[in-house]
C-alpha cells in the first residue's frame, strides 16, 4: 500500500499520473513554493538580500521563473537592492582603479538560492522515487507512468543499489523510448507531402515531448497559479 504520510511518496505518486517524468513535476512544484514563499516572507528580510548579493541573485533561468509568477513590488525591492550593491561596487572600483579589486558578489555563496533548494530537493525525489519502488502499487503506478527524463533516470540509475528497482527502470525506460521513437517516426511520415491529407494523431506533440524526456521539463508549468500579494513594508 502506498504510504500517504510520506509526503515525497505522495508527491511522486501524484506526479505519476501527469504527461511528464514525476521528478521534473515535483521540483517544479517544489521550486515554485521556494520562491512563492521567498517573495512571500523574505523580501525584507537582511539575511536573505545579503546571500542574494553573495550570489549576484538568481540564476538566468530560475530568475525568469520567479518573473513569470508575478509580483513586481517584491521584484522591485530585490533588484533595487541588487542594483544599488553593485553600482556602488562599481564606483568603490573606479575609486581604487590602481588597486585590483575584488569581483562583485565574491564570496562564500556560490550557488543560486533556488538551484541550491533545487539539488537538495532532486537528491530527495531521487532516493523517495527508489525507496518507493519497492512497493507493489507505487511500482505498478510507474509501470503505467510517462517514466522520468533521461537526466533522472540516469540520477536513479546510479544510486539504485536493488537489483530488482534498477531492472524496473531499466524496463520501463526502454519501453518510453520506444513508444516516443515510434510517434516521432510517425511524424516525420506524416510531414511527407504523399502523406499529408492523413490526420495527426498522438505523435502531433512528440517534438515537444521529445525535448522533456532528453533534457527534463521546464520548471514553469502552462498553468500558472495566481500569485499571492502581500503588500511589502519598503
């Protein structure tokens, strides 16, 4: 029986039902609640600006994730600060022209905010994913899953240690390959000028489809929550 009370295995067992690899839809979901709650409670909060600053903010793409869930007062303060720390750097720079100095943001963080979150939640979907597919239902759920992208499933492989778990993988991976080569070959058939008064069928996405499965979903799904607006005490 599948545990409700684990709440990674419950996650994962929700994902499975979606169109893509369950681990990419719930560190979207997973990213999304970082950031929500980032915006949400920490905007003002020093410590969080100061390990924004260390970090030069968020990377490119977790950057115009956020963006894309909204809220410009929040963007505001956050880039308002950003901009000042680093036209400030750049005047202290021209100050000490002579003197080499240090880059901007050089310091113990090294790593975005939310890719940091993101690791630490991917090695936790990753083992929760292994450890539930030693259950019968879950693993039957899987079977019948879009399976995981090939980023993960390469993760799962190798920190499988059960024989039986990798072999499940193994298995249901190469049957997503083949069924998503087939659609794709399909395709290109149809896409033949002798072929076009036939209707597109199931393949009409497998493009798309083939680009989550190589390299992992994006992490912003088409159905956007609407953000939660706080009004921010600037």
């Amino acid at each position: 029986m599948i545990n409700n009370n684990d709440a990674i295995q419950y996650n994962l067992t929700q994902a499975l039902t979606g169109p893509t690899c369950p681990v990419c839809r719930c560190l979207a979901e997973a990213t999304r609640r970082f950031l929500d709650n980032l915006m949400y409670e920490f905007v003002n909060d020093n410590q969080t600006r100061d390990r924004l600053r260390a970090t030069r903010g968020f990377c490119r793409e977790h950057a115009w994730t956020l963006q894309k869930m909204g809220d410009p007062l929040g963007h505001s303060i956050l880039y308002a600060d950003l901009i000042d720390a680093y036209r400030q750097h750049l005047e202290k720079k021209g100050l000490l022209s002579k003197i080499k100095s240090t880059k901007f943001g050089q310091g113990k963080e090294e790593e975005c905010l939310a890719c940091r979150e993101e690791r630490e939640m991917e090695r936790r979907y990753i083992f929760g994913l292994l450890r539930a597919l030693n259950n019968g239902e879950f693993r039957e759920a899987y079977r019948s899953s879009a399976g995981l992208c090939l980023p993960h499933y390469q993760l799962a492989e190798q920190q499988a240690t059960d024989g039986d778990v990798r072999a499940t993988l193994r298995e249901v991976q190469i049957d997503r390959f083949a069924k998503l080569s087939a659609e794709l070959k399909e395709f290109i058939r149809k896409s033949d000028y002798r072929n076009v008064d036939e209707l597109p069928g199931e393949e009409r996405d497998a493009w798309i489809r083939a680009v989550g499965l190589w390299v992992g979903s994006p992490h912003v799904e088409k159905e956007q929550r609407p953000f939660r607006h706080k009004k921010q005490p600037v």
